[in-house]
C-alpha cells in the first residue's frame, strides 16, 4: 500500500469483495492493477472506490480478526470460482438457481442428460444466477442450459 488519491481526512468502511480471475481494472489509491476487487466507502463523501488487498487493509484500518474472515472468505470463494471455471456443462432453472456438472468424459450420461434440459444430481456445485456469479458464467465458454419446464424438481 503506498499513499495515493484516497483523502487521508476520512475513514472508509468496507462495502464488498469481488474475484474477477483476470486483470480488469486499476486500484482507486495506488493505481496498482487488479484481479480482487474491494470496494470501500469514505465516510464523509459517501463515495465508493476499488482498491486492492493492501489498500483495503490500510485504509480501512480493519481489525485482524475483520481482515482475517475476509480473507477466509476470499479464499473460499476463490477456490468455488475456480471449480465453476472447470465446468463442462451448467444449467440454469426457472427460478435463476444454477448448478455445474465437471467430467472429463463429454460422452457421459450425467452430460448428455443435463445437455437435454434435465437436471441430474451429480452435480459439483449450485448457486444462485446473480451478480458476480451470472458474470462469470456468462463469460464462460460451455454449455450453458436451461432446465425443461416439465423437469423442475
């Protein structure tokens, strides 16, 4: 972290995190380029801004035990992220929840059957189709499907 564009005459309180897996923008403070993103509020403009791992940390003036759950929870969210990437086939329900199938083998029954519309429950992971999720899925390059109306459970 190095003193930057961010007011030193105001605290920020942590707002958010985002994994992106890519570089997509540059630190609000130190110009730094970014795959995790941290969003902080400053107190007194109200005025939102990304920053990086040592911003966040610095500016924020977090806590160990705050800093150290947030990490945890980037890390679990980052190994997700990973696995989700891995996906051979997705599929998408009414309701916008999402579940992810992985096999080497694409000729695989599990495969073919979520391929046609219908839900199987070998599945490797599930959510809900929003936000950060939806953007990475609809970045991705498999099969995505939307479950048959007749097969929702």
């Amino acid at each position: 972290m190095k003193i930057g564009n961010l007011r030193l005459d105001q605290r920020y309180t942590f707002k958010e995190f985002k994994a992106m897996g890519e570089v997509t923008t540059t630190c609000d403070n130190c110009g730094a380029l970014l795959k995790n993103l941290y969003t902080i509020e400053g107190e007194k403009d109200n005025a939102l801004y990304i920053v990086g791992s040592e911003c966040v940390e610095a500016y924020t003036l977090m806590n160990p035990l705050e800093y150290a759950e947030i990490k945890r929870t980037r890390a679990k969210h980052l190994r997700f992220v990973k696995e989700l990437r891995k996906a051979k086939v997705i599929l998408i329900n009414e309701h916008d929840n999402y579940w992810f199938y992985i096999s080497d083998n694409p000729e695989s029954p599990v495969i073919k059957k979520v391929l046609s519309g219908k839900w199987d429950s070998n599945w490797r992971g599930r959510g809900i189709y929003e936000g950060e999720i939806k953007d990475i899925i609809d970045g991705m390059n498999c099969p995505i499907v939307h479950e048959a109306k007749e097969c929702v459970a």
